[in-house]
C-alpha cells in the first residue's frame, strides 16, 4: 500500500496508465482519446478509506463485451471472482487498495477485488481516490 500521494501518482500514471492503455487498445477504443486517461496527470491522489457501498462499479466495464472474441467481462469477473473470495478465506492473498475517481466515486481499477469485498461483506475499504484539480 502505497500512502503519499507522490508515490500514488507515480504508481497510476505509470504502472496503472500502461495497463489501461492496453485495455482500451484491447476494447477496440483509442486510449488517446479516453477522457479518464487524459485526466491522470490533473488529479491529485491520496489514499483513504471509503464506504463499500459508497462505491459505483464503471458501467462501461461492466458491460464490456466484444463479439469479434466472445469476450464478456461479467463471465470473466464472476470466475474471478470466486478465485479471489476463496484465496482471500483461506488467507493466501490481500487486496490492494482499489482505485476510484473521487468526484462520483466511480470504480476505475479493481472490479474483481470490489466484488469479492461485497460478497465477504466488507463495509470500509481502502482506496486510491483522484480528484481533478482544474487549472484555471
């Protein structure tokens, strides 16, 4: 867990921004024109723990699904899961914190983590929060 927010920076803008590159590239969609992309380098990050249910899974994610490949992201999420639930039971495993856009607190990055955390019932977690800091 990372907990200043230099390091939560670095940590989105490099490691996180490369794998969200790759999904939309991998969703069919120009990561140079995704606006949640070109936003990291606005946004001020801090570590803080939220209410679960104060959290709202991205609704494009959630229905991500491409024909091309038969890929469904709900299938996928609930085989995940389910792996992660029983790895987190037998105490093989902790979560990292998730990743949340603090101005509707939209889930960004850990959506199987979010789900195991519903279904083992958690009520705070800890999270990634970005907020945008405008330059006027």
């Amino acid at each position: 867990m990372l907990p200043q927010p230099a390091q939560i920076a670095k940590y989105v803008n490099r490691v996180l921004r490369e794998e969200w590159m790759r999904d939309a590239l991998f969703e069919g969609r120009d990561p140079e024109e995704d606006a949640w992309l070109n936003s990291l380098p606005s946004r001020k990050w801090s570590l803080r723990t939220v209410g679960l249910h104060e959290i709202h899974p991205d609704p494009r994610i959630m229905e991500l699904t491409i024909p091309a490949t038969g890929y469904v992201f709900r299938e996928e999420l609930k085989s995940r899961t389910k792996r992660l639930v029983g790895a987190l039971r037998a105490e093989q495993t902790v979560i990292p914190p998730l990743v949340i856009g603090n101005e509707d607190r939209t889930l960004k990055d850990g959506h199987c983590r979010y789900h195991a955390l519903l279904r083992l019932r958690a009520k705070r977690v800890f999270v990634y929060s970005g907020w945008l800091i405008r330059k006027d």
